[in-house]
DNA sequence: GGTACACGTAAGCCATGACTTACGCGAACG
DNA sequence: CGTTCGCGTAAGTCATGGCTTACGTGTACC
C-alpha cells in the first residue's frame, strides 16, 4: 500500500517542490533548501516523508545526504491510477446497464 | 494545474473510498455514502472536492444526483508523475556526472 | 398542496500536519 | 583536537481540513 503513503506526500505542495527539484539528478539537502521559502529542517522532514513513501532514496557521501528519485512510489501510484482508466472506459456501458441503481419506480414503460 | 487539486483530493483515505466506489458505474450519493463509516453530507463534501479536481462529474435525475468517474482529472495526474519518469531514468547519467554539485573539495586527485 | 425523500450548505469542533527555533551528532578541515 | 559544516531530531505553535449536527431547497408521491 505504497501509493496511499505516496499520494499523501505528493499532495503537499513545497513537498512537490522539494520533489520536483530532484529532477536531473541527485542532490544534497543544502541544495534542495537553497531558494525555497521553508526552513531547512522543514526540508529535511518533507525528505523524510518523502523517502518512506518511497518516492525518493538516500545515500550518504562524508557529511552529506543526497537524495534522489525514487521509481519505486511513482510506480505504486501510476498502477492505482491505471486500475480505474479501464473501469472508467466502462462507465458507458455501466450506464447503459445500471441494474444495481434504478429510478424508484419503473419509468412507466416508454411504449 | 488540475493535477495539484487532484493529488490533493486522493490523498485522503475516506475520499479515495467514495472515489474507488464510482469504479464500474455512476452512483447516486446515498448509494456511495451506504456503508461508510462516516455520515452523508461529509461524502457530499468529499463529492464536492473531487469534482473540483475534475475526478468525478455529476449529473441530476429528478433528487438524486449522480456521480461518475472524470478522466481529465486522472489523465492530469498521470501526465504530471510521466514527467518524472524519464528524468529518472537519467538518474545514473546525473550521478556519473554530478556537475553542479560537487565535494568541497576535490579528492586530491586519484593516483 | 402537504409530506417525504435525496441532497447541498452552514457552523462549529477537534485532530492532523506543516512550520518554526533550539539542539545534538558525526564527518571534514586546519 | 577544536571548529565548522551538513544534516537529523525534539518540542512547541498555529492553520488547515475532515467530521459532526442542524438546517434549507427542490423534486416526487398521494
């Protein structure tokens, strides 16, 4: 149930930012902060949901902690979303059916 | 930027429940709420947020109102997560060169 | 035309979570 | 080795939002 967690993260927005800047490549925390309206350990706790939502990876280089993109919650959440397309192309036919939800009373017979 | 309001909307558990509900069909509001641990208008309110995400749309029969699947909402989301995915796959490129970020201070030359 | 149904909206409550500042810890540099 | 750098964590504050009950509105039935 990583999409849950995944789509939870994604929904804040400096969250989404601070994911977005991990686009092109790996970088340390400093970096993502540079710039950004929030305070670094601000920062560092949206990484944390980040990383357990497995959305983004870290590894460490000396004093440092790079992060970096993780497919893994991207997957998680593209195959959720791909679990209604199908279904969704079906509404028609759902429609046109609707056994399970009827008008109360039977239309009168259209003749 | 419909996908920041959709992401927003399933991010919530209950509302990703009466969103899974609309799978293989228009439902009227008492049918989805039928069953939910939460009360009527709370999933109207629910209902209301992911219409603004152009999740779901709506459709009046006599009282009730109907509510099905949207794809543009969907479609929104999907774009937005695909643009992560080929950058991702850049990641190792990114990581070989690392140009922008750097060690402080160069390894002192391998050999 | 009054009653009952299906639903949206208003107002208020309360928990969650996004932020801040302060602190602690380990790795590098001199 | 002391200092500085880069970062995570703790604790506390404040706004957001998900929920409730109460009410209002329109459509169907008799």
């Amino acid at each position: 149930m990583t999409y849950a967690n995944a789509l939870a993260a994604l929904a804040d927005p400096t969250r989404r930012t601070v994911f977005e800047r991990l686009r092109g490549g790996a970088k340390p925390v400093g970096a993502i902060a540079k710039g950004l309206p929030v305070s670094r350990p601000a920062v560092s706790q949206h990484l944390k949901v980040l990383k357990e939502a497995r959305l983004v990876t870290e590894y460490r280089d000396g004093t440092r902690r790079f992060y970096a993109i993780d497919t893994q919650g991207l997957e998680a959440v593209r195959k959720y979303l791909d679990g209604f397309w199908d279904e969704a192309l079906e509404r028609f036919k759902a429609f046109a059916e609707a056994d399970e939800v009827r008008p109360r009373r039977r239309k009168r017979k259209a003749k």
